[in-house]
C-alpha cells in the first residue's frame, strides 16, 4: 500500500493528499454516509491529522468469515470511494483495519477504516489465531 500511494503522489504532487479542505468534506461525507448504515455505527468522529483520515465503526453483528467482513468494508467503500480506490485489509489486535486511498487525479485521500467493537474483535481474534496455527483454534 506504501509503494501505490506513493507512486500516486509521484503522479499527482506531494499536496496531492495534503489538501486539508478536501480531506474535511471527504470526512463530513463519510460520516454523512455512515451514519445512515444499518449494521455499523459511527464510532466518535473521523480523524483527520496528517493528511490521513481515521475512521471507526463499532459493527453491531458477528462477522462469521472473512467474505462477510470484506462485504461490510465494501458496503462502506462502495459509498464513499471515488475514480481511484485500493484498500488493504490488516488485523490488529482486537480490530480489523481496511487502509485505503481514494480520489481522482486533482486530490487523494489516504486513510484507515478501523472495525471495532466486541464482533469485530472475536473475528480478528480468531483469524489471527488460525493464521497463526493455534493450539486453541478449533475449526
């Protein structure tokens, strides 16, 4: 992800993400559209520092596999992306984290959509545990 959005600011010019105006409306939309989500509930507002946004949902139902996490995060993306999307899916210790980049050619946004709350920590808890071979993981 490091290396494509790079390459995106080689392209476009090093304010490409930078332009804290843009990345403000790209905010107030996200939670706009969030907001307006069943499933999922807008976890405080988003943050913007840096030229990256942060953005947290609390998910209010179990995630069973892999394919329904990636089907909420694409529910969201799906709303909010722009001509240029990628995101890459991370797990961290008791949150999934989709890091993402959106825009067009004028400006970018770069940014990470953090799943929390205790469905979305059993998920990644138990994923991490499978990729790892745990003793404790029970198919």
């Amino acid at each position: 992800m490091d290396d494509v959005i790079q390459s995106l600011v080689s392209r476009f010019g090093e304010e490409w993400s930078q332009d804290d105006d843009a990345n403000l409306r790209f905010s107030l939309n996200v939670e706009h559209v969030l907001r307006g989500m069943e499933g999922i509930h807008l976890v405080g507002d988003a943050e913007v520092a840096d030229g990256t946004i942060t953005v947290h949902v609390w998910v209010d139902r179990p995630i069973r596999d892999l394919i329904g996490a990636d089907q909420l995060a694409y529910d969201i993306f799906g709303r909010i992306s722009e001509e240029l999307f990628l995101a890459e899916r991370q797990f961290a210790s008791h949150t999934l984290r989709y890091r993402f980049v959106t825009g067009s050619s004028r400006h970018g946004h770069i940014g990470t959509l953090v799943f929390a709350g205790p469905h979305a920590s059993d998920f990644a808890d138990r994923h991490q545990l499978r990729t790892r071979g745990d003793v404790r993981f029970h198919a």
